[in-house]
C-alpha cells in the first residue's frame, strides 16, 4: 500500500499541465458546442455526449499517464503494426458513413482507427529514428525506412477515404524528420519530390470532389449555392463577429443553420462570430502555450525516444490546429479535420487526450519514475 505521504508527495511531482491546458480549451469548446447546437433538435444534446467523452479521454489519458515512457518504446513496434491491421480491416469489412468506409464497429464502440493510427505512426517513427545518432545530419537513405513507415498508413487512409487525415500522418513525418536534422541537400530533395508528387496526385490520385474543393480554394465566390457555399459563410461568420464578438448564442450562422458542420469542421467559426476577434486569441493562445509545452518536454527529456515522441505528439496537435483555422479562414482547402478539443467527435478527443497522457507519462518520468 501506498502511504498518504508518498501519494502526496507523488502529486506535487505530478505534471498537470498537459491536461490543465488542454481541459481549459475542451471547456471553451463544449460552451462553444452548446452555442452552435442548441437551436437544432437534432443536436441540442451533442455538447452532453460531448462531456461524456471527454470523461472518458480523461481516465484513460490519466491511466496512461502513470505508465512507464520505457513500455512506449518496449511495446511501439506492436502498437504500430496493431494500427496497421485495423486499417485494413476498415478496408475489408468497415462501416460506411457519408461515403468513406472509415469506422469499426464492437458492440456499442464505434471508432475510427485512423485516428490512433497518427499515434502508432509516431511510435514507429520514434523507436526508427532513436537507435541513430542524434548529433549526425540525416541524408535521404536515412529516410527510406522511415518513409515507408508513414507511407503504410497514409495510403491505407487515403484509400477510404480520409485524404485529410493520410496527409497530417504525412505532415507528422515530416515535422519529426525535420526535428531530427536534415542535410540541406535532403530537404532540397524532399522539396522537388513534395512538389512532384502534389501534382501527380492532383492529376491522378484525386476524385472529381476532391479536386473541387482545390478550385473552391482558390476561387470560392464561383459557385456561391455549391462548392463554395461553406467556404463563403465561413468567412461570414468570421468577420461579422469583429472585434468582441456577438456574444453567447448569438450566433446567426448557427441559428438560421446557415453554416453546415458547424459543430464539428468549423466551430472554430462560430466561436469567431460569438466571441470576435479577442476571443479567437484567447482560444489560439491557449493552443500556443501547449505547442511550447511539447516542444519543452522535447527538449528536457534525455531520452531520444521520449524527444522524438514528444515532437511527433505536438506535431499531431499543431497540424489539426493549423489546417482546421486555416480552412474555416480560406487560407486552407477544406480537408474536414477536427479542431482538437473544440470540435464534436469521440475518437478524435480520444486521440487527443492519449496525447496528453503520453506527454504527461514521459514529462513525469523525469521525477517519478
């Protein structure tokens, strides 16, 4: 048994931060839901699954948390090829929902593993790069093991499909081998290959509706009633929302349901027109605070796992923060990934929160393991 002392004790060198930061934003965000939602029938009631989901995240992030960073790296080649098995599976006998064949169902649990799969890929990519010297420059053969390691669940993504979630994993990699250092002439190598392989998969890898939200991207107002409808009242509800905002549910983008998904792809929307512009940065700076967070964590661990992990899980975050602001802003095709905490979706804030635990897990390993 563990005495009160020692428990206490034990507390005091407990890093709270990644889930108070990241607790601080979900409750920002289930207001926000609760704003968006509450004049629908359909979906008054999201913001309290919502609650019930972020309980859930919250134990098993805060069970993970007491786990040894060494079972990470003792169990990542397993929890990678793990990932890699539901992802075919979602392939071979997944449940279809608006067109993509993308969740697994067991019993009353229905998620999407291409969610944990961003996780797993951090993992492999990790437990790759940590047996290198960490001092030494990578070149591009140091990178093909590692690319195929991305690749794998990139392509089953995209296959479903999800291209928004197979080019984050993308992302991440990327994110994780700049981290590890790159020789110039590696970077000027992935830039021409970048470069090519966007067009070839514009040209041949891309659906007719995918390539139409590159040319809504571009060119939104050209069909105001179509493609370009939730781009334009995005934007709406952005700028209408000023400087303070319009204030708690007054929002007539979600009241008048002109804004669809806006619960989900575009709350970062609705919070703009509700709470304006000093509002929206309050919300980013709260994201900015847990960005350094991870990138301290990376730098204060001694181990070159626990660092690249570190960078990988920040990166995970970073990118579903930046691509879901960007788009709702028209700076960004619209890719349809959640923004993290504020955004309705059960196994997105699962993912989220096993985040936070891993960070958390590691970060305390420096005093309590």
């Amino acid at each position: 048994m563990i005495s009160t002392s020692a428990f206490v004790e034990a507390l005091k060198k407990y890093d709270f931060s990644f889930f108070g930061i990241s607790s601080a934003i979900f409750f920002i965000g289930v207001i926000n839901l609760y704003s968006a939602t509450h004049a629908s029938d359909d979906m008054s009631e999201l913001y309290f699954r919502q609650l019930g989901w972020f309980g859930i995240s919250l134990l098993i992030g805060l069970g993970i948390s007491f786990i040894s960073p060494k079972n990470f790296f003792r169990f990542s080649w397993f929890i990678y090829i793990l990932l890699i098995v539901q992802l075919v599976l979602v392939l071979v006998m997944g449940d279809v929902g608006m067109g993509a064949r993308r969740w697994i169902t067991l019993g009353p649990l229905r998620y999407q593993p291409s969610e944990l799969a961003k996780i797993a890929t951090v993992l492999g990519l990790a437990r790759w790069f940590a047996k290198s010297d960490s001092d030494r420059e990578l070149g591009f053969a140091q990178l093909i093991i590692p690319a195929i390691i991305a690749f794998i669940p990139t392509v089953l993504i995209a296959i479903e499909p999800d291209l928004g979630t197979g080019l984050l994993v993308l992302l991440v990699f990327f994110s994780i081998c700049f981290y590890r250092k790159l020789k110039w002439k590696t970077i000027g190598i992935l830039a021409i290959l970048g470069v090519l392989s966007g067009l070839a998969m514009y040209n041949f890898g891309l659906k007719e509706y995918q390539k139409k939200r590159v040319v809504t991207f571009l060119n939104p107002e050209a069909d105001l009633r179509g493609s370009g409808y939730n781009a334009v009242q995005s934007k709406i509800a952005i700028g209408s929302g000023r400087f303070l905002g319009k204030g708690f549910k007054k929002s007539s983008q979600a009241s008048l349901s002109y804004l669809p998904e806006n619960h989900t792809d575009f709350v970062f929307s609705i919070f703009n027109e509700e709470h304006g512009f000093f509002g929206s940065m309050f919300l980013i700076a709260l994201y900015v605070i847990l960005f350094f967070r991870f990138i301290w964590l990376a730098s204060a661990v001694p181990r070159m796992f626990d660092s690249i992990v570190s960078i990988g899980l920040m990166s995970i975050l970073f990118w579903h923060t930046f691509v879901n602001m960007g788009m709702v802003m028209g700076l960004l095709p619209i890719v349809g990934l959640p923004l993290p905490f504020m955004s309705y979706g059960g196994t997105s804030l699962l993912t989220f929160g096993i985040c936070c635990g891993i960070a958390t897990s590691i970060s305390n390993s420096r005093n309590l393991f």
